[in-house]
C-alpha cells in the first residue's frame, strides 16, 4: 500500500478518535476514550502476518480488544468504522421503535379496530439546480404511485448524486410529520449501509440556538457512541441522512418575513447549509413560510457557492376520496352532507373507522363531527382511566392549560409542571371530582391532576416533555379559547402574546366547523389589532367569511385557491402582488385594485363587472398568468402600452438579475423588480418581463425569479460589455 493511503486511513481513523501507533511499519490505531480499550491492526501485506500475531497477543495482554483488519479500499475501511461506531444494527433498532411508537401513540386517538395506513395526500414538487439554473414544477396525483411522496424522496436520498436540501411544506394537520416519519421507516427498510437522524423540533423557549440542539439531538440520538464532529463528518459525506421534522417551530412568534428580517433566521440556515456539502441529504418540515421562496434565501445560497439542488414539495388539501371507502362516502353524499367540514387528516382519520351505523346516525343528524371526534376522546378518557370528570368540565380544563401555553409561546412543557398548572388553577373542579369517588378509591388531588396529565388530549414529545396530542385538538382550542373570550377576560392586550403561527393553528382547525363558529372566529380576528401579516387575514377572509372585507395594501398573497368570490370594493388591494393563486368563477372590479399584479395565477371562468372598458388597465398587471377565457387579455392589451424602448427596457430589466459591479446571476423577487422600476410604465414592464418570460429567458416561479442558462447566454450575446 502506498504513502497516501496511509495517510489517509491514519486520517480516518483519527477521526474517529483512535490515536496511531507504529512498529516496523504496521499501522496499529488505539481507542482509549472510554471503558472499552480498543486496538485495530491493519494487515497491509501478506508478509505482515508473523509480526501482526505478535502484537496481537502484545496488545491483548494489556487488556486491549484487538482486531485484525485487512481492507481492499479506503472505502472498505470507512464503511467498516461507520458500522462499528454507529452500532447500525442497534440504531435502527431504536429508530423502529421510535415509528412504531409514533404508530401506537396515532391509534390511541381512534375507534377500537382502527388500523394505521399513511394516506397518499396529492402534492407538488419544484426542483431547482444551482449549477443547472434551473427550476420546474410538476403536480402529483395520489394516484401515481410510482411517484408516491415518500417512495420519491426515499429514492432521491439513495440515488442524488450531491448536496440535496428538501423542504416538505404543509398546512398544520396536513401530514408533514406522518410524512416525515414515513420517510423514516421506508429508508431503514430500504437503504445499505445509510442510518437517517431524525428529530423533532417543538417551540420550546429554552431552545433558541439551532446548532446548539442540533447537537444535543446528535448526543442524544447515537448515545454518545461517537464524537459529534464525526456524526456531521457522514452527515456531509451522505451516509447519515438528516430528517428534521417542525423547523417552522425555531422561528420566532414576532417574526413575519422580509428582506430586513432575513438576518434572523440566517443562524439557522447557516447550520445547515454547512451541513449541505459532499453528498449531504436534509430533509426538513415546515409550515408555508415566504423564507425558501425569496430572493434572500437563494442569493444567499448563491453568495456561499453552495452547489446543491433544492427540492421544494408542497402537500395539497387531502380529498375524502383518499380517505374513505365508498360506502362511508355515499353515506355522506346521500344525506347533503357539507363535505367541507371533514376535509381535515384527524377527523377523516376517525370517520374511516368509526362504526358505519354510527356515521350513518351522525350524518342523518347532521350532527357537527368535531363535537363526536371530541366527545369520543372524552368519554373513553372516562372509561380508560376510571376519570369522574364530565366531557365538558375536561374540555374546560384542557383549554385553560392550552391558553397558558399559547401566552408563553410554547407547545411543549414537563410533565411535572402541566400537573403543578392542572392543581393550581383546577383546584374547585379536582377538589368536585374527588368526592364523587367512593370512599375506599378516593383519590388525592393531587393524583387527579396526574391522571390529567396522561389523557389523551396529551402525548410525550422528546426530551420528556409533553404537548398537546396533535395540532388539530391545539388549534381547535386556541379557537375555543378566541371566540369563548377567554383570552379577553384575562389579557387586555391578549392580540399581542399569541403568535400567528398558533392563530394559524386556529384558523386551520375551525374550518371544519360550522359557518356560525367560523364567523365568531371571523369576527375575534376583526375586532382586535392582531400584528399579523397581509396573508393571514386575507385568509381569515376567504376562509372564514367566504368574502373580502378588509384593505389590503403592500404585500403579498401566495398560493390561494378561491372560489365565486367577488372583488367590488374600490381601491381594496393597493400595490398587492398575488403569486401563484387560482381563481374560480370570481368577479373582478377594475376599481378594487390599484398597482396590482397578478404573477404565476390562473384563472378559470373569471369576469370583469364592468361592461365596457375603453381603455387598458392602469390597475392590474399579469406576469406569467393564464386564463380559459381571454380574461386577462380583455383587462390589458400588451399592444396597447405607453411606447417605451423596448430594447432598452429589456436591458434594465436584465442587468436587475446580475450582482451590482459583476455578472455573477441573482434571483429576483417580481415585486422587487416592480418597486425599483416604479418611474416605468408598468404595463411596459409588464410586456417585457411576459416577453422574456415566454422566451425563456427568465422563468417565474411564484414571485421568485431567475435566468435561466439560455438567458444568460441571451445576456452575454447582446448586453455585456467585456
């Protein structure tokens, strides 16, 4: 063996925290860190072998565990290392229980004969290349097997070669984590010699520095077995896939994001993107957030010279067709049933397995399923642990810990401290419930309140803390606690302690309920200064009261899907941007809107209110949108625009995708582009950037931007000046 590979295989090991030794030329490698004393020989010839027994017996007097190696590669030898430190067969033990844990800990929550199977939901998938510049977006069917969400990411992490970074966005209770720890059991039962980390993140106000509990997630995970330095060493290299599950929870309650505000959540890319080097796999969960969508992120990137490819998937709103046989699914459209108010993961969950003579009684009396699927939860909690404490009375006790919880900003908390909160402020009712025992089984109350503290509202997260049992329940009471008032008769100034992500949560879980308690939440939402963005309430709006009803000026809607509504009201979206929305059957009024435009939208069977229009549009532009029925065509003509040089315009608007003072490509945000380009004529600009979009020389995607390799090549040929 040559100079190199010993310097090599002395790197490896050293790595692994073993020292070297040499005696007449064996490299020997000794592992003194902890109880266990370790030498591994490394056989390098055949003449090796009388010298090699020798210190073999030398080391095993001394109380070394000695082993003989001889590797064919350097490779070989790493692989080898990796299984013995990383103890694969053990980790993956553990990692199994930990999915079949999370399995039991789903059906704890469901009818008797429940059995679990992860629904295919449909979904959405952006790949873009940084060394290919390039981006596309496909749509995928749950139907499509041989593109299921999680059999593609499986096979993306064993067959990418390089750095990939995907990013699974969702709506909360849309499966991000049943989608994340499906992805876990596939991989363990598919992948040679690859052991994934995976953890979940929680809003936990003493966690705030990413690095610093990735680390501890580390320690954790592998025991100690191995230096951490190593544990990121073959996150690099890509033999340790890296699963991160809720990173939305890192980000702070106040923050809604913006070109100033990117520097707060720069910390924690940073840590992975140093990760996402080699062959590196990440693989992270989150909530809808603008930050992977914006030109910061992707400069930012692009500044590092991080050659990765960035996959973003998006899983859409889940259809009942997925989730229910089709005798359920008569059952409900027999009897008119508004399928809008099941279309959630948990409640589909338990109408595919409750009693059909149950749904059908249910659905005849058109009966609010959330009410059952609680009263369900409840009243078994009463059989389950013998808990004298009536439905109701438990659903007020759980909503005052979730109020508290919410007004800290936190999900999770110790178990001992949710018991000392459940006895402090539920004193009268434990003190009730405990007379209605018999003498003989009288509990204290004390050990009423840790009862509590194991109902199934609640479930044990990591690090032994405990939480709400899944989002849909946390959000429906954050909403309870809204439209019962009950943050009101607390806080004045309750508007300013509950963060949007948990009025998301809110909002989410209430649009299964019936138009009444949506309107209450409507109405909580419009009658207080919440400090939340021009998103949030646009969906309150659409979501919650089927309409329109407050202005809306400086911001940006994203990846709304609406339908016959009417948008009437003069001068109601100001300098709006709405990316990557569809329209159905909606009215527009040219007067509601006013330097707005629509980037990446469809529109499908859309109307003008207006019955004649003399001239084009100063309202509305369009950039890469289509309709079905020359809608956008009969707002604005692109022939019928202010004379601008195009040639020149062109130009200004190119060189806004190149770095000041080099030609080194940028991403650029259209509302951007927009705002610097104000003293324009817009519908000018509007042409250009549709020209070049058509020509692909720049591709859109949502309001983000870039060039594509054919428009830089375009650029270099007619624009740049060597």
């Amino acid at each position: 063996m040559n100079g190199e590979y010993k310097n090599e295989l002395d790197s490896l090991y050293q790595r692994y925290g073993y020292e070297k030794r040499e005696n007449k030329g064996i490299r020997i490698y000794l592992f003194t860190k902890s109880i266990y004393n370790g030498a591994d020989i490394i056989k390098l010839s055949e003449n090796d072998t009388k010298i090699i027994d020798e210190l073999k017996n030398q080391y095993a007097s001394i109380g070394f565990a000695v082993k003989v190696r001889e590797y064919e590669s350097l490779e070989s030898a790493e692989d080898t290392l990796f299984r013995d430190f990383f103890k694969a067969d053990g980790v993956l033990s553990n990692l199994k229980r930990k999915y079949s844990s999370f399995v039991e800990k789903l059906l704890e929550n469901l009818p008797d004969n429940a059995e679990y199977k992860y629904i295919r939901s449909p979904y959405e998938y952006s790949e873009y290349s940084l060394i290919d510049c390039e981006c596309k977006t496909i749509s995928i069917s749950p139907e499509d097997t041989q593109n299921s969400l999680v059999n593609r990411i499986v096979n993306r992490i064993n067959e990418h070669i390089g750095p990939l970074f995907i990013i699974i966005e969702a709506a909360a209770g849309y499966g991000k984590t049943c989608t994340a720890y499906e992805i876990l059991n596939e991989f363990i039962n598919v992948s040679i010699n690859k052991i994934p980390f995976f953890t979940e993140l929680s809003r936990d106000r003493k966690a705030t520095i990413f690095k610093h509990i990735l680390q501890f997630e580390i320690e954790e995970q592998f025991s100690n077995r191995v230096d951490s330095n190593v544990v990121i060493h073959q996150i690099k290299k890509g033999k340790i896939p890296l699963i991160i599950d809720g990173f939305d929870e890192l980000i702070s309650k106040d923050f809604t994001f913006s070109s100033s505000q990117f520097e707060q959540v720069e910390s924690m890319l940073s840590t992975i993107v140093d990760l996402l080097t080699d062959n590196a796999k990440i693989i992270i969960t989150s909530r809808k957030t603008a930050i992977f969508n914006s030109e910061e992120f992707h400069n930012w990137m692009l500044d590092r010279n991080v050659e990765y490819t960035l996959e973003k998937i998006t899983i859409t709103e889940p259809s009942i067709e997925n989730w229910l046989s089709r005798d359920r699914i008569d059952i409900i459209k027999e009897n008119n049933f508004p399928v809008e108010q099941i279309s959630n993961p948990v409640l589909l969950t338990f109408l595919r397995y409750i009693d059909i003579e149950q749904l059908k009684d249910m659905i005849a009396k058109n009966n609010s399923i959330v009410e059952n699927y609680f009263n369900f939860l409840l009243t078994r909690e009463q059989t389950r642990q013998a808990l004298l404490i009536e439905p109701e009375t438990q659903l007020r006790i759980f909503r005052k810990l979730v109020r508290f919880l919410t007004e800290w900003d936190v999900k999770v908390e110790t178990k001992e401290f949710i018991r000392e909160l459940l006895l402090d402020y539920n004193k009268k009712i434990l003190e009730e419930t405990r007379k209605k025992y018999t003498p003989e089984r009288r509990p204290r109350i004390d050990q009423i309140a840790d009862i509590l503290t194991n109902h199934a509202f609640l479930d044990r997260k990591q690090k032994g803390l405990i939480g709400l049992v899944n989002e849909f329940i946390l959000g429906t009471l954050i909403a309870d606690n809204l439209v019962l008032e009950k943050y009101q008769e607390y806080n004045d100034k309750f508007y300013n302690v509950i963060s949007q992500s948990f009025a998301l949560l809110a909002l989410q879980s209430y649009l299964v309920q019936s138009k009444n308690n949506q309107l209450k939440l409507w109405t909580v939402f419009n009658s207080y200064p919440f400090p939340y963005d021009s998103q949030f309430f646009f969906k309150v709006d659409v979501e919650l009261k089927k309409e329109t009803k407050r202005n809306y000026s400086e911001g940006t809607l994203n990846g709304f899907n609406v339908s016959n509504l009417i948008f009437g009201i003069n001068n109601q979206f100001v300098s709006t941007i709405f990316s990557e929305c569809q329209f159905n059957e909606c009215e527009f009024s040219l007067s509601a809107f006013k330097n707005c435009s629509f980037v990446n939208c469809r529109f499908f069977d859309c109307n003008i209110t207006e019955e004649h229009i003399s001239k084009p549009s100063e309202h509305i532009t369009f950039f890469g949108s289509m309709d079905n029925n020359n809608f956008i065509k009969s707002i604005i003509d692109f022939e019928s625009v202010i004379e601008e040089d195009d040639e020149s315009l062109e130009k200004v608007i190119l060189d806004l995708y190149f770095k000041k003072g080099s030609y080194v490509p940028r991403h650029r945000q259209i509302s951007s582009i927009k705002q610097e380009l104000s003293d324009f004529d817009i519908k000018s600009v509007s042409k250009i950037i549709h020209k070049l979009n058509t020509s692909d020389i720049i591709r859109i995607n949502g309001d983000l931007s870039h060039l594509t390799k054919q428009g830089i090549s375009y650029y270099n040929e007619l624009y740049r000046t060597y």
